[in-house]
C-alpha cells in the first residue's frame, strides 16, 4: 500500500513538473507559492478525514499536482534576490529544510502519537503493506491527526506567504528605501555584466542536444534524485526493518537527519569560501557508496551498524547532490 502511495504521488508530480515551473515564471511567484501550498495543506487536512481508499489515492494525485511548482517558484524568488555568487548557499540552506524536516518532522510525530485515539482518530498508525490490486479501507495507510495539524499550520504558512511575501526587492516590505535601492543597483550590474538574452534561439537549442556535458550532468543528476528520494521516503521503513518498533523508528530519525544537517552546513560555508563544489561531491559520493556497502553486506541481525551507516546516507546525499 506504501508503495502504491508514493507512485500515485509521483504521477501527477512528475507530469506536471514542466508546466508547473513554465507558469512560475509567467506569473508571480508571490501569487503562485501561496496558492500551492494552500491546495497541498487543504488536500492534507482532508486526508486526514478520509474514509475509503480512492480518497486516499485521490489525495495522493492531488499532492503530487499541488507540489510540483514548489521548488521552482522558492528558486525564483532566490534569483531575484541574490546574485549567482550569492545563490549557492542560498540554495543550500533551501535543500536544508529537507533535514530539518525530516528530523523535526520525527520529532513532530512522536508527539502527535500521544494523541492516538483522541476523537476517534489515529495518530499515527501503519497498515500492513499490500501489493496487489485489490485493497480494503484496513490497508489504508492511516496518519489521521498528523495529516491534520500539518494541514492546519500550513494553512496558515500558506496565508502569511499571501501577505508578506515579495516578488522582486522592490516591493519587499522587510528592506529599507536605501536596501532596496542597492538591490536593484546589483540588479543592474549583474545583468550589464552577463547580457541575459532569453530570445528563443533554434542553434543553442541544438548546442544543448549535442553537448556531452548536458548527458553527463544529466545522468548524475538521475542518479543524484534516486538515491535522495529514495532516502526521504523510505527512511522510516529502512529504520523500522532494523527490528525497531514505530515509536523507536521516529525518535532515530531525528539523529540521522539531525546530522546530516550540520554537515551540509558546514560544508556550504567551507565550498563557498573557495568556489568550488566538485571537492566536495566526489567525497560525498564515496561516502553514499560506504553506507550502501554496510546496508547490503552487514547480517540483520547487527541493527546497530546498519544504523549506523545511516549517518554515512544522509550527509553524502547531500553534499553529492549540491
């Protein structure tokens, strides 16, 4: 049933990717966030009421649809704002939030447990996994109380974004008359410096299709998102395979997350200071290559190794996928 979940979240998810980040940049990103994330939390305040499995399937399409324009209008907003010199770290501390909510999110849901059973709702309750086409409501994958105090607070992050969020310097309510102005002074200069032209061009269209580098950056970027999301969905299974109960699972999340963090970090000042990232993506990458290693050859048996290859995971995803 897990697995069905997520491949129903990535259908719309990944049709929807390329129009979704084409009406960002048509429109305003400080209209569009909001009203991303004001359908993704109504959509999970109301899977947390729902009764049968195509609500649940349902949800799931609606979540993917919802989310896909994201991450392209927060990189947006960032353009505007930061010069290319600027932006990487800018960019870091965004895939942070991945960590962070990972590790609060654990956090998040062993607190809402405690409410299991409040009004008649589950606070967090796994189902037991089922692959084949005919389901039953029993094999829902049932979070109740999380899908709904989530819904809530990101309903309200929704409508905060819809008041103070800025399109351009010009128009941001937290920088002063002078800030302003020196923003749009960098503005000018860095677009004199790089002549951005973005007519449609025919030849470079085809430069890009013959460029070598396009396939090969292209491919480690594949492979870079399989092993991320891969890791980010199906972190509490690995977890709870170890032989850990579900409670145990949530708690040793945080940790994990938590580390990968403050490594990613660090290492987003340290690559900032001397401009370059591939010295840190090659290490980050035999670091995933070492966690694998220990996942694939250590016995069942010796959970805390393979616990503890997590925290080779975690922060070579990271730093490989900068």
């Amino acid at each position: 049933m897990y697995i069905d979940a997520v491949l129903f979240f990535y259908v719309t998810y990944v049709v929807f990717e390329m129009p979704g980040s084409l009406l960002v940049k048509k429109t305003k990103p400080s209209m569009l966030l909001p009203l991303y994330m004001l359908g993704w939390s109504n959509t999970c305040l109301g899977t947390g009421f729902m009764q049968t499995v195509p609500q649940f399937y349902a949800s799931r399409l609606l979540i993917g649809f919802f989310e896909c324009g994201m991450a392209p209008a927060l990189a947006m907003t960032l353009t505007t704002f930061y010069t290319p010199k600027e932006q990487g770290r800018r960019f870091y501390y965004l895939y942070l939030s991945v960590g962070l909510a990972g590790a609060f999110g654990g956090l998040f849901a062993y607190g809402l447990l405690q409410l299991d059973g409040r009004a008649g709702l589950e606070g967090w309750r796994y189902a037991r996994m089922h692959f084949g086409p005919i389901l039953t409501l029993s094999d829902c994958l049932q979070y109740r109380w999380l899908f709904i105090v989530e819904g809530i607070i990101t309903i309200a992050i929704a409508i905060a974004l819809w008041l103070i969020m800025p399109d351009s310097p010009a128009n941001a309510k937290f920088l002063t008359a002078e800030e302003k102005e020196l923003m749009v002074l960098r503005m000018r200069k860095h677009a004199a410096y790089t002549a951005l032209n973005e007519r449609f061009d025919k030849s470079e269209v085809w430069k890009c299709f013959t460029d070598p580098k396009i396939y090969m950056s292209g491919l480690i970027q594949f492979f870079g998102d399989v092993i991320s999301l891969g890791s980010s969905t199906f972190l509490p299974i690995i977890i709870k395979s170890f032989g850990f109960a579900t409670i145990e699972t949530q708690l040793l999340l945080i940790p994990v997350y938590t580390w990968g963090t403050a490594i990613n970090i660090g290492i987003s000042f340290w690559s900032d200071k001397i401009q370059s990232r591939a010295n840190f993506m090659i290490p980050g990458a035999v670091s995933c290559i070492i966690a694998y290693a220990l996942l694939i050859s250590v016995p069942q048996a010796k959970r805390g190794v393979l616990y503890f290859s997590l925290f080779f995971l975690n922060p070579g995803i990271y730093v490989s996928r900068r």
